[in-house]
C-alpha cells in the first residue's frame, strides 16, 4: 500500500511517531483540519467504557468544531478510574496547547492494555515533535502508530464528483483482537477493539454526518468480527472540513447518496482489512444470507455464523461440515423453515431443500484451500438479507491470546 | 469410577454395546423401567432440531408412561427431512418390540455427525442383543455408549429418603464440544450437544416432576458451556417409575425440595463433568458473579465470560488477563457501576472498587496454574448471583475441531 496513491482531503494532515509507550515501533498519532471541521461518531456500547471514549463523546457533543484527532497504541487507558479521565484529559489539551485551540477541539483514543494508568508525561512531552511532524503526505505513519497485534496499516480512500466539487475521503483503522464492534452514535444507531479515522474536505451538516457515519458503520464495522468480544475501546470518528468548497450536504440533499454510498465503501473496504488482519487469521469469510423474513434476521443468522467457534475451526481445518453452518442459524434465534434452507460454501451447493446433500468431495477441499471462503445461505422465505464478515479460529489465535499480556 | 458404588434405582437397567455406527467402540445404549414411568425432559430450542427430539416430545407428551430410553452416538440423526423422521421412529419401535410395549413409550437420542442418514438397519438387528444385556450392572456401558469426543463416562447418583422411603437418582450425561445448552421444557422453561438421562424410582407427579427438571436444568446444563454452540440435538430425559413406594411426589409436597435438591445436584455433577472433559479443555473454569441487580443479570453477566474466547485463552495461558473479564461484563448488556466491579481471580483480588488493581504475579501464576480456576466478581450492586461453568480454550480445542468429519 503506497500512501502516494491515496486523494488526501484537502486541509487535513496527519503524523505517526514513537513516543515510548510501545517498545520500539510507532505509538501516536495525529490527524489535523486547518480549520474546525464537522464531527460525528460511533462508539463501544460496552459499560466498561474507556476514559478516552467519555473524552470524545463529551468534546464531539460541542457546538464547536473538530481540529484534531490524538490516538495512542500500547494502552488503552480503560480501567483506569479518575486518574484515567484526567489523563485523556490532558492528552488532548497537549494538543491543544500546539493547535493554538481549545481542549475541547480535540478528540482523543487509545488501544492497547486494559488497566494499567498510561503515561501521560510522555504524550506531552512528545507533542511538539510529533506537531512537527504533520503532513499531507503522513497518513499511513498516523495509520501505523495506531497498531496492536496488527500487522499491516489498514487505509482507504475515494474521490468524486459532488455538486461540481472533487471531494476526498481518507479513512484508516487498526485492529485484529477483540473485535466484535458494536458501536452506537449518541443519536442512536449501534455493534469492536478497532478504532477508525476518516476525514473529508465535502461540506456537510452535522446531522447528515452523523447518520451517514452510523448507517455505513451497521454495514461496515458492526458487521464484522474476529473473536466475538467486544472492546471498551471502539470509536470510529469522521471529520468533514468544507475544504473542498461544496455546498453543504443536509439530509434532504439530492447527492446525499453519492457522499453515503461511497463512505459506506471506505468503511466496508477497512472493516474488511481487520477481518483479513484477524489474529491468527489464515481465511477470510463472507458469510451472505438471503431469503429471510427481514434483513434484520438475515444479519441475526450471519452474525450467528460468523461468531460460531465450530464453523470457524471447521473452516481452518477446510472441512466442509456444513451441519455446523445449518446449527448456528438454528439457533441464532429467527424463524425460518429448516427444510427450506439451502447452504453453498465457496459457490459449490453443499446443502439443498429437503436436507438434500451431495457434493464433489474433492472439488470442496480444493475450494477450501483457498485464502476467501464465501458462505451463502439462502432461507428461501422472504427478501431479507444481510452480509458479515470474519476470519478462521485458528492454532495462532490461541497461541497469540494465550500469551499477550506477557 | 465404578459403578458397584451407585446405587440403583429400583426398577431399571440398562445396556450399552457395539452395533457398527462408530468405529470400534459401544455405540447404542438403552435404559430400561420395569414398569410405565412419568416422565419428563427438556430439549434443545435450536430451530434445527434433530428428529430424534421431535419424536421424543411427540411421546413425552402423551398420557401413557415411558418404558424406555435409546440412543446411538456416531450420527445425530439431524438434518435428514423425513428419512430421518421415519428413522428414529423406526428406533423407537425396534425397542418396543422387544419390551412388548407401544412404540410411544419408547423415547429416542441421537449423537454424532450431522447430516447423515442413520444406518438403521444396524439398530433393528442389534436390537435383540442390546435387550439381552440389560442388566442394573450396566449403567456404566450405556454412559460408555452416548459417548462421542468424550474421554470418560459422565455418570452421578444419590440415594436418600423420602417420606419413610429409601429413593434413588441415577443420572449419566455425554458431551464434550458443541456445547452451550439452552434447553427448554414444553411448559416452558430454557437453554447443548449434550444428552442427559437421569432414573428415579421416587413416585411422582408428571407437573412436579417436569418443573423440578426445568428448575434444575437452569442450574446446570443450562448454565455451563464449552464453545458457545447450541446443538441441534441436547436433550435431558428423566423417568421417575415409583418403584419406591414413596407417597406420590406432588408440587405442594412438603418433601418437594428434598428430592429437587438431590436431582439438582446430580445435574450440576454431571454438567460440571462435561466441562471438565471438554474439547482440548486443561482448565476447570467455575465463574461466580454476586451484586448484580437480579439473578438473571447476575447470569447474563457470567455467561458473558464464560463465552469470551479472550478470557478462555488467557486462563489457558495461565494469564491474570483481568481486563478481559471486565470488558466482558461490561459488553454483557447488564446495567452495574463499572467503578465499583471487584474481581479476584482463584481467591486472590486482581481488581478492587475504583480500579484499584495491585496483586502479587508470582502468587497469581502459581494459582493459574492448577487445573480447577475460580472467577469471582462482585458488582457491589444488589443480591442477585449466579454461577456459571466453562473451560479453557486451548490448541487442542482448534486441533480437534479443525478435522472433526474427516
């Protein structure tokens, strides 16, 4: 991934370096507007929810703009009580003191180790260097210095046409455990330890931004998962600074499509790169159902599946035991009609109406051996549908989890 | 074990031998009463049920007793349409051919692979010589029968008295991996691949006999999981046959909870055994959560944990990873103040009121160690508790299930 590639939305910047949180790879980054930008975003809905994401939700909540955005990897500054606020706190008046603005124009995350207090005095102590490091051309340092058990920087971006403007959206992610987003906006949308960080130079209001945001992240970061467990940590913000001279996008806008559809695919393109960066992964699984009564029960069955421990080792082992498949959506809850399901694994038929099964054996574990494995399941009663995405529960998954905090 | 130890229940015997569905081992059991016994069961609540379930509700529900129980491992018999239907009607009537009795006082179980037609004709022609070995000696063989990925037979018994009468419970269980029972009784109670068949020869009340099963189940099966997987097939059967003599066992009895006790017990027995012998499985987790608002969310919560595939590999990694537990309460959905959360791990507190977390690592890795882990959170926040069982999730569990069809 060559960053030279990507449209950067004009007005922004963005800077990754170490500050000494981690052992010796980048741990902070900074993404800047020149000017105050439109802010929303979508948050963990886990109770046990860290310092930073109270931070955030508090400054996003502001009448006022959003200059940047300052994330930390190595801890994740959650569990850590009053020091912890205070703490969050600070990181981004650190940045603040370097915009020239105020505190609450900063947002502020952080990944890493659940409950131990984070250095704080080395964040601000690094901010200047780390000021002078921004960029139109650093994105991927930014998207490097947000990485755990990464390992590779996950971005993506778009530009197009909107209302006789070129406009750019640049998003990057990170992520790889604990990761089974969830996330909700204050409005009230909702389904991760991943963080994500898009900016735009369109001009947008802050409703539309907010719902665009929240719709793409159901589809996206809330319809992927790599072990089911669902962080203190997630946030995934979006920033639009106007930059691009547009006239602003409300909900009512006639190109309210062109923006949301293809934020929607920058948010599916750095959802699916978690998945692909799962721990331990060594497949990726589309899991798409379709005929049931609502897309909701579609999503129900898919995310059943895609959180099965059976399905997923089944598909390490590149064993085509669809009965595990059937299981899951039977007990994920919906209604449907067992003898009318239908199972295919990588396009073969694997199970048609009526239990009936027969499949070329020796074509299946051909298929199973390659790296994308597709899983349609079709109802076959109604029109819902719904598409999720995850990885195999492999030996490296136990190895890595069984031994990360040591 | 050895079975000379259990006391048996007046009135029954079983068997257990080799018919030819698995490989080499015993692969079809049968418990047999005397006389017509009440009986009672609960069942899997996965939409795709296993046909063996259906028949066995079928003759449950009728107002006639129940002479007898048999079941095969090596096939579930689920997912097999109407073949599979005529199948396991086929197997109740092989064994009332035999007993000389209607077809309907024969209940069914099925475990193995799914998707597979039984081999029927296996378990007609065995049918002579699995009533031929029915002996009260040989409970041991019929656990040894329903076995699957098992490692050990499961079984438990208590003997005391009720109402002047000396009474017997014998109980024996199966289940290893696909294991996350939520089974629920046609009065409508709740949450396995696991089977259950439990004997008494107390005299009892069908209304008692099922509630005091549903109100035990919720307490064990119910209450344990290995994977997370609902199996299409889980069902707990139990046949009271008075043989004791004892006065009829009613809901207004005033000895009900002498024998509800015991049959709990016998339940949590057999359920803790299955996690002990879970797949791959190097650790007993016993997970107890206190203070929460309400029993149920008490359960919720601890379920939450004992289903966290990060919490599992950190105990398999002998990993005081206590955030993983917090985090996993926290996404659990229960209301609680995450500040005033205390958890000690195997005794030793990792995590006091407001994140205080100061705990000595050498003393907790030694503790880690051992076989038998405790988990124990107080939520400072009401009465409600509840206890949940579970086992470490290890390489061997990946190992097992990566190639369990072929």
């Amino acid at each position: 991934m060559n960053e030279e590639s990507f449209p950067v939305p004009k007005g922004f910047s963005a800077a990754g370096i170490y500050c000494g949180l981690k052992k010796a790879k980048k741990d902070l980054a900074l993404v800047v507007s020149e000017v105050p930008a439109v802010a929303a975003g979508v948050y963990t809905q886990n109770k046990v929810c860290a310092a930073p994401v109270v931070v955030t939700k508090e400054h996003c909540a502001q009448p006022v703009g959003v200059r940047a955005i300052i994330a930390n990897s190595g801890n994740a500054n959650a569990c850590t009580g009053e020091s912890g606020m205070e703490n969050a706190r600070r990181m981004a008046r650190a940045v603040a003191e370097q915009l020239h603005c105020r505190e609450q124009e900063v947002l502020v995350a952080s990944t890493g180790v659940i409950g131990q207090q984070l250095q704080i005095n080395k964040i601000e102590t690094a901010a200047p260097a780390l000021a002078g490091e921004l960029s139109s051309a650093h994105f991927r340092d930014a998207a490097e210095a947000i990485m755990t058990t990464d390992t590779f920087p996950k971005m993506s971006a778009r530009q197009f046409m909107l209302g006789g403007s070129t406009v750019a959206i640049l998003g990057f992610t990170k992520g790889s455990g604990m990761i089974a987003p969830n996330m909700i906006g204050d409005n009230g949308a909702k389904h991760a330890t991943m963080l994500g960080f898009i900016c735009t130079d369109a001009r947008i209001g802050k409703t539309a931004l907010q719902a665009m945001l929240s719709d793409a992240t159901e589809r996206s970061f809330n319809s992927i998962s790599v072990d089911g467990d669902t962080s203190t940590n997630d946030m995934v913000l979006l920033l639009a600074n106007g930059a691009a001279g547009n006239e602003s996008l409300e909900s009512d806008s006639k190109d309210y499509a062109i923006f949301s559809d293809n934020l929607e695919s920058v948010c599916v393109e750095l959802a699916q790169m978690i998945v692909r960066d799962g721990e331990g992964a060594t497949k990726f699984i589309e899991i798409h159902v379709r005929g049931a009564a609502t897309d909701e029960s579609a999503n129900i069955a898919a995310r059943s599946i895609g959180g099965s421990s059976l399905v997923k080792t089944a598909i390490f082992g590149m064993d085509a035991n669809w009965g595990r498949i059937a299981a899951a959506v039977g007990y994920s809850g919906i209604d449907f009609i067992p003898a009318d399901m239908e199972i295919s694994l990588c396009g073969l038929s694997v199970l048609g109406k009526n239990y009936h099964s027969e499949f070329d054996e020796a074509e299946m574990k051909r298929l199973l051996s390659e790296k994308d494995i597709t899983i349609d399941v079709n109802l076959n009663g109604g029109t819902g549908e719904a598409k999720f995405w995850t990885c195999d529960l492999s030996l490296d998954y136990v190895r890595i989890n069984g031994s990360y905090r040591s």
